[in-house]
C-alpha cells in the first residue's frame, strides 16, 4: 500500500495540532508537546526486527521512516496519543519483564471479538493459583500479552499496543497490564489510528476551511462521522463514530438536532452513548432524557452527569434522595456519592441508611463520602456506630473521616477500638493515633484512663 498522502497529510496535521494547542491542554500534551524526534533508517529497523525475530507492520514503519521516532517526554515518548508514542525499541517490557523478545514473537492471542469467557480463561491459571511461582507468573504474562508491542502510556496501568502478528496484525488495541479486558481501536492500522487522534485536537472551523482534509478518520468533521454512521449496519463501527463524536470539544446545532433525533430513535448501547454526547453539548436539552432514563440506569445516568455535566449535580439532588432505595450495586452507589459530593449540600441524611448495608464496600463508600461532608460533626452517632463495624476496613476508614472532629462522646469509642486492636492490623493503629493526639492520648495510654473523666481543657483529667 502507498502511504505517501497520508504521510504527508500527518506531517501537516501535527503542525496544526499543536498550533490549535498552544497551551498544551489536549491530555497528555504536556508531556510530549507534540515533538516527534528524528526518523529511524531501514537498517535500525531490520536491525530490531532480526534482534526480535519479527515483522513490525507496514503503516508502524512508514510513521518511524517517514515521520519520526522518540521525543522529549520523560519516557522519551514522541508526541501522540495520551502520553505518547515510544522510540523503536525502548519500554519493550511494559507488560513482563522477563522473556521479552520470546513473547513479542509468538502469535498474539487476543482479538476484537474475544468473549469475556475467553478472556477470564487466559488469565484462569494466575487468578485461581494463589501459590503461582514469579517464573510462572511471567510465563503466564507472556501467553496473555503475546505478539503486543507496547507503543505507548496512557496513564496508570494502561497503555496502547501494536499487534505483531496474525490476522489482526497491525491493529491498535488498548491494554490494562492489570489484566482487565483489552479493547481494540476502529482503525485497521497505526497510521490511521494516528491520524484520527490528530483529527481530534484539530477544531472544527480550521476542518472546514479544508474539509478534504479530514474525510479520513473517525476524529474528522461530524457530517463525515455520521455518512459513515448510517452507512453501517454494524453497531461497533456506530459506536466508534459516536465515540468521534463525543471527543469532540464542541458541536454545531445542527448536529446536536441530529443526535437528539438518533436519540429518540435508538436503543441499548448506542442510546446510552448519544444520552452521553447529548449530555456533554447540551445539558439543557438531555436534562428532560437523563431524567427519564433514571427509569431504566440510574447508574449510566449517574456517569453521564459526572463525567460531561459535573457542574449541574446540584439539579439531581432530589432526583438522587427520591431514588436512594433504588440503590442496590456499589457501582451505581459510588456514582452517587460522587454527585453528591459535588452538590455543596448537605447530603449526610441520604447516606446514613448506607451505613448499615449488606455489602461492606457500600458501607465504605458511605462514611468516606460523610467524612467529606463541612457539618460531619453532625453525624456523629453514625460515625461512632462505624467504629463497631464488622470489617477492618469501615472502621480505618471511619477513623480516617473523623479527621478534624473532636467530640468528647467518641473516647469512649476509640478506647474500645484500642482494646480490640493491641496490635496494628490494617492501618487501624496509625489512624486511630492521628485521632487521638489532639486528646493528647495514644492507643496505650486511652486503655489505662477512665474516659468518662477525661476531658481535654477542662482542670479535671
């Protein structure tokens, strides 16, 4: 395949790129400020891929001779993607350390359409063998990661791929070297994968003053997007095209009437993701459709509002407290308290139920979420019934929100946690001493005072 044009449409989108940036604002811009160093020869790349025994995939080796390699991030990372694209050959172990060069040859295992079952069977033999030997935890690594050739972070434990080999060779997918399930990009190759991202940075109006220069890729103008949206019958290609959509920084009104209308007439995964582009370009007008949605997912309703309209939480305080019963996952009710929390309200009357639920992540969720709150001191009587909880966990973490409260009532109750504790146990010790010392106290000498007489500023001790 002839990849001159597109080289060269690259080449110039990345000077419009980071012309568009110039405040380095885009994710991960300012750490690759866009720079791409200089390009690699033939021979550095025949070089790595006899030392690997390997092939790396065309579109890959034309950005490395044509456009350039490694930049001036702190993992010498070209401008790209998140934190950026690495140089040829370095950061090659990102997901096992040992056996590099044995695992990036073998044939890669993964696939767009791998099941959820398939994948929780690639992984069977370290999660269901606690006694796994390090040798054998690598091996087990180098099965699940085969044939992927890190290109890049994305922050955290992820990073994007290269597939080496096999029928997908040359796809771009997304890795959680924590083992979550991957996830494969739209685009057939690096280059187009490239280019979209560049598409995205790129706003709108200087898309226009030359539109054929961004018919191709998913990052491109929104009336492209959508041709390729109702050209498909495939609901992973639509959902990549709204996905184009949604990463956009603004939207005309007419393709907000557009999505609005694809709205109403949609369903499943696709209605949830235009709720979404609905909710991030005009509230106002998803405000009417997230509250009717509240019927079917309070939860994708609770997402829509904190990741595109955090600002707005105050309005759902109501919605929230009416459906708080409704409330039964940890997902849904960590969602919840992070609205909350955004609200400035007092919200101390909607969790305290939660306090006493079945599920201990609920319970944690929910004195973390008090402790947030200005009047926690308020809530006391719940805080000190916490201290009592059955898992170590609520109880570090109902130490840790009584930072700042000081409530004679509550010595009583942390001598009680001293005594049930005489050695450090998950971090309950060390929490319980940060509470203590404005008493002037520690978790021996609580147990040696009558509490009841012990009062800080007062002549009796």
């Amino acid at each position: 395949m002839d990849y001159l044009n597109q080289i060269e449409r690259i080449k110039s989108k990345l000077v419009m790129a980071k012309d568009a940036d110039k405040n380095l604002e885009f994710f991960g811009a300012a750490n690759h400020k866009y720079f791409v160093g200089e390009t690699v020869s033939k021979k550095e790349i025949s070089d790595f891929e006899k030392e690997y025994n390997l092939e790396l995939p065309e579109a890959y080796k034309e950005f490395l001779l044509h456009v350039g390699n490694g930049g001036i991030s702190d993992s010498n990372s070209a401008g790209g993607p998140y934190y950026g694209i690495y140089a040829l050959g370095k950061n090659t172990n990102e997901f096992i350390y040992e056996n590099t060069k044995s695992y990036l040859k073998e044939d890669c295992k993964i696939s767009p359409k791998m099941s959820d079952k398939f994948w929780t069977d690639l992984n069977k033999n370290i999660e269901e063998n606690d006694a796994i030997s390090e040798e054998e935890f690598d091996l087990e690594l180098g099965k699940i990661f085969s044939g992927l050739l890190p290109l890049g972070s994305q922050g955290c434990t992820y990073y994007h791929a290269l597939v080496l080999n096999g029928e997908f060779k040359g796809r771009i997918v997304n890795i959680d070297s924590d083992r979550q399930k991957p996830h494969f990009t739209f685009e057939s190759n690096f280059l187009d994968w490239y280019e979209r991202w560049l598409d995205e940075i790129i706003p709108e109006n200087i898309k226009a003053a030359d539109p054929d220069l961004f018919r191709y890729t998913l990052g491109g103008i929104s009336s492209h997007i959508f041709e390729v949206y109702f050209s498909t019958h495939t609901i992973d290609t639509k959902m990549d095209c709204l996905f184009g959509i949604l990463k956009k920084k603004n939207l005309d009104l007419e393709t907000i009437n557009l999505v609005e209308e694809q709205y109403k007439l949609s369903s499943g995964a696709i209605q949830k993701r235009l709720l979404q582009i609905l909710t991030k370009f005009d509230y106002e007008r998803a405000y009417p459709h997230l509250l009717d949605f509240t019927k079917e997912s309070l939860l994708e309703v609770f997402q829509c509002i904190f990741w595109y309209a955090k600002d707005k939480s105050s309005d759902w305080f109501e919605t929230i407290k009416s459906n708080a019963d409704a409330i039964k996952d940890e997902e849904t009710f960590r969602l919840c308290t992070y609205l909350l929390k955004e609200t400035d309200l007092d919200y101390g009357g909607i969790l305290i139920p939660f306090t006493s639920n079945k599920n201990k992540n609920i319970r944690i969720s929910s004195y973390y979420a008090l402790g947030q709150l200005k009047n926690k001191a308020d809530y006391i009587d719940t805080f000190i019934a916490g201290l009592s909880d059955a898992s170590n966990r609520v109880i570090h973490t109902v130490l840790q929100a009584l930072d700042g409260v000081e409530d004679r009532k509550i010595l009583p109750h942390y001598k009680m946690v001293a005594e049930k504790f005489p050695r450090e146990k998950d971090y309950i010790l060390v929490n319980l001493n940060h509470r203590l010392k404005s008493y002037g106290l520690t978790n021996k000498t609580i147990k040696k005072i009558d509490v009841d007489n012990y009062f800080i500023g007062e002549v009796k001790k």
